[in-house]
C-alpha cells in the first residue's frame, strides 16, 4: 500500500510537467522541412526556433503571414495558416530545448 500510495504521488507530480509540453501540431510539417521538427535547422541561413519566447514568435509569425516582413518564402508557407494554427506552432517551437552552445 506505502509503495502505491508513493508511485501515484510520484505521477501526480509529474503531470504538471508533462502537461506543458504541446502535442505536435498539425502543421508541424510546413515548417520542419527548413526549421527541423524540434526547431534545430540544418539549411545554413535558416534560424533555429527551439526554445524561443512564445509571444516572439507568435509576433513574427503573424508578420510574416501579414505581410509586414516580406519575405516571400515565408508568407507563402505561413500565409494560410489560421490564428489557431499558428499558435500551436509558435506553442510547439517555444516549448523545444534550445540549442545548445557547441552545436552549429
């Protein structure tokens, strides 16, 4: 019963935890082929979002579908995306491990 009773204070604690961490989102694709899935881009020139503020890129990537930053590349991929799509994207990247200091 003691053993019980600490296993399932054990996984309450931790739900907390696992609760943060988003579901894939739907549109998870469009950006992993330039951003890598985890947010870790292996295209040179292509910026890593793991672990950047949510509120950033929730504000970039609406710029970029809004056209206030031209970057056609960008608009053409983020452009029909819905506000609810977007958020689990920015949701998703945000809440990846950054990268860390000894990788490119």
């Amino acid at each position: 019963m003691r053993i019980s009773l600490i296993a399932a204070l054990c996984l309450l604690a931790a739900l907390p935890i696992c609760a943060q961490t988003p579901a894939p989102p739907t549109r998870l694709g469009l950006c992993a082929a330039c951003h890598g899935a985890s947010g870790h881009a292996d295209m040179p020139g292509v910026p890593h979002l793991a672990g950047q503020r949510l509120d950033y890129l929730r504000d970039v990537l609406k710029q970029y579908r809004d056209g206030r930053r031209n970057v056609p590349v960008m608009r053409a991929a983020i452009g029909p995306v819905s506000d609810a799509e977007l958020d689990a994207l920015a949701r998703w990247y945000s809440a990846q491990p950054p990268q860390s200091q000894g990788q490119p």
